[in-house]
C-alpha cells in the first residue's frame, strides 16, 4: 500500500473532539524523542505532516491524521487514520500534566471503537525502557500489541541491528508471531514494510 492523500483532520484532548467513528485508526506511540513524528513523514511521503522537533514532549494532543492511500494488489482506495498519541518518558512536565496525558491516552486506547492496533516505537540502539515494557504490556492487555518500530536502524550496523531486535523481543515479552521493523526515517527504509503490515490490518 501506498498513502497518496494525509491531511491533520482533527487535534483532540477529549472524547468529545474526536473525530466521528466509521474510519479504522492505527495508532502511533513511542517515547517523547523517538522519532514518531519523522516516522509518520516518512510512511505518509509528508516532510512536514508532522512537526518534527528537538524538544522532546511537544507533542501535548492526540491527533487525528486522514489518510488516502491504494491497495497494490487491487489497486482499490484505501481510507483510515493515523493517530499520533502523545509521548512518553523525556518530557520536563509537571508529574500532574504528565499523568493528564495518561488519562487522555487511557481514555482514547480503552474505549475507541474504531481503533485497531496500535504501533509502539522504541529506539533500536537501546534496551527498551521500563515505561516502554509497561506501554507494551498495556497494549498487550487491550489485544492492541504485536506490531514495534525500531526506529533510528542507520545508526546501527546489520550485526547489532539483529541482536538489538533480540533484545527488543526479549524485554518487552514480544510472542513469536510479533513484528519489529527496523525503519530508519533518514535512510527512508523500513516504511514500505511497515505500510504493508497496516494494509493486512486493514484487510487490503
């Protein structure tokens, strides 16, 4: 599959402010500085869909991103959402902010409908972090894991990109049917994979 259209269709805080439901969603989550907004640039063929920043934590809002694409087998249109979830870990808040956008993302992960997976990022030079391992147990819980981006792969030779993913698998308790994919948002390698992935959870 490949996204032809992606435009930000709604930045929401609240249930209410969501968009209305009938379109699938794929959520992305990740620790703040991960890469996510330099990975939804790179699936969506977007240089500026998201802002990419130096500051970790800008991202204070789930947004909602609508997006067009085609099936490659069929050549039939494709429509879902992509929902950027705030990230975790490295932000300088305040302990009361942070755990408001605990509760946004707990609201949004536990009771929308039209959600069907979500995407965890972590980085692939380092262990994942313990609020990685919660994150993934979390989604694990809500049936929502199975699918981790290893983003920043350029950085890492071929050898430490296998045991790295290892290590991935072992420290977040990955089944062996789960997917990690290497990606690397510089080296634009790894998208082709991961949209191919949204595609099956999309049925197309």
């Amino acid at each position: 599959m490949k996204i032809h259209s992606s435009e930000l269709e709604c930045v929401a805080v609240k249930p209410a402010q969501y968009p209305a439901a009938g379109v699938p969603e794929i959520a992305f989550a990740g620790r703040s500085n991960v890469g996510k907004s330099s990975l939804l640039n790179l699936i969506t063929g977007r240089k500026s869909l998201a802002r990419v920043s130096g500051s970790p934590g800008k991202t204070r809002t789930i947004n909602f991103y609508l997006c067009t694409g085609k099936d490659d087998s069929t050549d039939e249109p494709v429509s879902f959402r992509i929902v950027d979830l705030p990230g975790y870990g490295f932000a300088k808040v305040s302990k009361a902010e942070s755990e408001k956008w605990g509760e946004m993302m707990e609201s949004y992960l536990e009771h929308r409908d039209t959600l069907l997976k979500v995407v965890q990022l972590v980085d692939i030079r380092h262990k994942p972090s313990a609020q990685d391992v919660q994150m993934y147990e979390y989604l694990k819980y809500y049936g929502l894991d199975g699918i981790v981006v290893a983003t920043k792969a350029d950085k890492i030779s071929n050898n430490e990109r296998a045991k790295n993913i290892k290590l991935i698998r072992q420290t977040l308790g990955m089944n062996k049917g789960d997917t990690v994919i290497p990606v690397s948002a510089l080296k634009k390698t790894g998208d082709a994979e991961l949209l191919d992935v949204i595609s099956s959870l999309l049925g197309k």
